[in-house]
C-alpha cells in the first residue's frame, strides 16, 4: 500500500461531518433554516438529529489530529503499508462512530472512538520513534 492510501482517508474523513450534518438535516422532521442554521439546529429536539449534529461536530474536532498523525508519518518515513493500514482503520473507525452515535449506541460509539484515536497516537507515535 502506499500513502495514497492513507491520504484517500483523510479526504473521506474531512467530509464525512458533512454526511453526518445532512443526516442532522434530515432527521430532525422539520423544514431547514439555512438563513439561521446553528439557531435552527439547537431548536431541533429529535434524538437523532441531535445525535448527528454531535457526530458532525466530533468529526471536526478529531481531524486535524488525523491529517497530523498521517503527515507525520510519513515526512518521518514511516512505512507506507503501516500508515495506509492504521488510516484505514482510522477511517472504519470514524464511519463506525458517526453511525453509532447517530443510532444512540454510546458504548459502542466509545469504543470505536477510542480504537481510531489509539491508531491516531500510533501515528505520531511510529513517526516521532522513527526520527529519533
């Protein structure tokens, strides 16, 4: 495998919150105010819209450590095939989370959280072992 790989991830990943925000759209049951949105989206009281809006927002937040972690690797010269693997994996894991939180299932949720966060530290990891 090769870093293409790994940077075809982190594209899917940067508009994966946009999939979840249409979800949030969607979900919620009423007619979207594009004029107010973050007003709208607050206003909104369906379980599900509220929980995609949350993976919208997690999804945004836990990006920039992952384009970090993949960049990292591999100025620093990290294998290729590892790097495409653990973004691969970074990736199930984030489309996993934004499912599972969507479907209310916090533990699962979690879980898948904490393995995609855990490949994002090895990146940074495998790259500052491999300068040292």
């Amino acid at each position: 495998m090769s870093y293409a790989v790994a940077y075809w991830c982190v594209l899917i990943i940067a508009v994966l919150p946009y999939v979840w925000t249409s979800v949030a759209k969607s979900a919620a049951g009423k007619r979207y105010d594009n004029r107010n949105p973050r007003t709208w989206q607050a206003q909104q009281d369906n379980p599900r819209s509220q929980w995609a809006h949350a993976a919208q927002l997690n999804g945004f937040e836990a990006f920039p450590l992952i384009a970090a972690g993949v960049l990292m690797a591999q100025v620093a010269g990290v294998s290729a095939s590892v790097a495409a693997t653990l973004a691969l994996v970074i990736l199930a894991a984030r489309i996993a989370h934004g499912l599972a939180y969507i479907a209310g299932l916090a533990s699962l949720r979690s879980l898948v959280w904490f393995i995609g966060f855990g490949c994002t530290v090895a990146l940074m990891v495998l790259a500052a072992l491999h300068v040292a």
